[in-house]
C-alpha cells in the first residue's frame, strides 16, 4: 500500500531508481519506491558494469555480490572483422575492479532488489502515475491506486519518463538521430576469447559481442529495419556481414531476442522545483560502449547523496549543482557514443584510412590508458560528485 507522506519518492524501480532508493536508505532517508511493472523485467538491454560504478556500488554494499554473479572482462577490443584495431585493456587502470564486469541488467537489478530489502525497503508494485505537481511543501503525486504527497519526487522512469513528460521538462536531441536496435542473447559457436568484448565496426553499423555467464553471448546491433523477434537466421546473417570472416561464429540457440528504437536525447534540465530526474528520464543514447546504465547509476549515486545532504540541513542550491553537473555528463557521453556509431559506418572508401589511423592509436599505451579510463567512467572522478558521507570533496 502507498503511504500517504514520504521524504523521497522515487518512481521507476530499473537500476538507477534502486540504486538511488538505496543510496538514501543507507544515509537514514525515508524513501519511497513505486514502479508501474507487477515484477522486474527478466530480460535487459545493458549487458556491463564498469570499474567506476563498481567503486560506487561498493559503498552501498552491492557491488561484491553483483560481482561474484558476473563475468570480468580484462579488455575491449574494437576490430574490423578478423583484425584487432584497437585493444583497450582494463588491467592496469587505477581503481580496486580493473575489469568490466559483464553482466545483465536483470542480475543487477536483483542485486540492487537485496540490498534495499536488507535495510527494510521494498518496490511497491504495480502502481501507475497519473499526476503531478508541486507547490511550497514538496509535490503530489497521483497513482492509479493513492496519493503521495513527499518533500521530493525523483524521476528514474525511464526513457518515456511520466516524471518528465507531466513536470513539462522538454527532452531534446539532434534532428534525424532515431536508431534502430537488435538485442540477443544466444548461444554461439565461437572463436572469439571470453575474457573481453569486442564491438566490430561495419559499414551496416556496429555490432557489440559480449560474453556473459553461463556460456551465453550478447548481441547488440544497429540495424535499419529490424525484426520484431530476430531468430537464429537473422543473428546469424548478422555475424556473417559484421563478425569474424575466417572462423565465423555460428549462431545455436536464442535465448531471447528484441528491438527497440531511440532517438539521442537530454532532458533540458535535471530539476524543476522538488524534482529531480536522473538516468534514462533525462538522457538517451547509442548504447555503443556499455555507458547507458552506468551513467543512470552514477546518476543516483550522486542525486542521492546529494539529496540526503539537503535534508539533513545543506542549502538546496546543492541540487541545482548536481543538475549543473550531470548535464554536460549525459551531453558527453551522449556524444560519445555517436562517434563510435560514425567510426563503423564511414563509407568503404574511408575505411583503410579509418583502419590505420585505429592501429596507430592502439600502439600509443597513454591514449589506450584515457580510453580505458573513458569507458571505465575513472574519468567521471574529476567531474562528478559523488562523496561518501563524511567526505564531501568528492570521489
């Protein structure tokens, strides 16, 4: 049942809505998590964990069993079919997971899901937001099932984010960067070493092949029109066009398969009056590079400690610094990964120069070092907030 009062709601219960429900549930916040789904999605999109959310998943408690549940991938490789053009290795970058973690979203989630349980909070299920505004005392919120009325509300819903669309934040991105997706797990026949990702670059687009436990793979593609399910055959002409070409993968069993579109977007700001946006509600991107879910947990990280900060007696302007800082983030990493999305789709007369100049980035160790710091989110350190309590100087 929903309570009629709350501290902090928090509506959408994906990764970043966990992690921030339990950012706030550690520093003593009451909290409040609604989610408009009967039970958690079993099957995700993100497939990896970087060494920066890890470290932030530590001080909440998730991150050793998140990583006892995964696989570590000690590099990235970015290739042209059979030939390596750049290596980004992980194992030597400055943190205590010189790794990516690969690992679905699902697991994440349950992991996130036992945690919050063990400090005393639940999702409450299902409950849809059909109102909202805000006035001198917080905001009201209208459900399908009550009315909560809380200090804050933060909008972690999604990228069809309720929060959003009826707080009136407009969500803005370039003309024309709609793009399709295909999403698998199978199982493979492969070559290809599970101890890293690679993400090969076509002149179809980028597909991104990444092991998870349990002997599955992840297959994420762009594709102009793809299929509702793809099967096996689909998958399969996949890898053909865009894989290995002399030992050539081959596809066994689906184990789930989807599509979905999206357009590159940012919410123009982060908060309006008591609410506060975090995660996929106010930026969506190419999912090239893994950085989509990290960045939404990163997201709650700092929201939330922000936010318990404020309620503890800091000035509210803290908020308006954490919409300040998150911003150009989402910005970046936006950008981000449309650049690896132009790199695989430079026409075929650009590619032996596209090729060489991959190769003579891979043998410079400094410029590997700042991708892998890029990709692991290390670079966030300098950027982002997200202090631990008693430290308020940063990460």
């Amino acid at each position: 049942m929903l309570p009629e009062r709350t501290d902090v709601l928090i509506v959408g219960a994906g990764p970043t809505g966990l992690a921030a429900a339990l950012t706030l549930a550690r520093r003593g916040v009451e909290v409040t998590l609604v989610d408009q789904r009967e039970e958690p999605a079993v099957t995700s999109r993100a497939a990896v964990v970087h060494a920066y959310t890890l470290e932030l998943l530590d001080r909440l408690g998730a991150g050793a069993p998140l990583v006892a549940r995964g696989l570590r991938s000690a590099r990235f490789n970015v290739r042209d079919r059979d030939r390596v053009l750049v290596n980004v290795p992980f194992d030597r970058l400055p943190t205590r997971h010189p790794y990516a973690l690969l690992v679905s979203q699902s697991v994440t989630e349950e992991v996130l899901t036992e945690q919050l349980a063990a400090v005393g909070v639940r999702v409450l299920r299902p409950y849809r937001l059909t109102g909202l505004h805000h006035d001198g005392d917080g905001a009201v919120a209208r459900f399908d099932g009550g009315t909560v009325r809380a200090r804050w509300v933060i909008g972690a819903d999604g990228i069809h984010s309720t929060v959003r669309e009826l707080t009136g934040i407009p969500f803005t991105g370039p003309a024309g960067s709609e793009e399709a997706f295909v999403l698998a797990d199978v199982r493979v026949d492969s070559t290809l070493s599970r101890d890293s990702a690679s993400i090969f670059l076509a002149r179809g687009g980028p597909l991104v092949w990444a092991p998870l436990p349990d002997g599955r793979v992840r297959l994420v593609a762009t594709v102009a029109d793809p299929p509702v399910e793809p099967d096996v055959a689909y998958l399969q002409r996949l890898l053909d066009e865009r894989g290995p070409r002399r030992r050539p993968d081959r596809v066994r069993e689906v184990l789930w398969s989807s599509r979905f579109r999206l357009h590159h977007r940012v919410a123009e700001t982060f908060r309006a009056g008591p609410v506060l946006l975090a995660g996929d509600a106010g930026h969506v991107h190419s999912p090239a590079g893994g950085q989509g879910m990290n960045l939404g947990i990163c997201d709650a990280v700092d929201l939330g400690e922000t936010l318990a900060d404020v309620l503890a007696g800091a000035p509210e302007t803290r908020l308006d610094e954490y919409a300040a800082r998150r911003r150009p983030l989402a910005q970046e990493v936006a950008g981000f990964a449309d650049r690896l999305t132009r790199l695989a789709t430079v026409p075929p007369a650009a590619r032996p120069a596209r090729d060489t100049l991959l190769r003579l980035v891979s043998v410079l160790p400094p410029v590997r070092h700042r991708i892998a710091l890029r990709l692991s989110g290390l670079n966030q350190r300098r950027s982002a907030r997200t202090a631990v309590p008693g430290n308020r100087t940063g990460g």
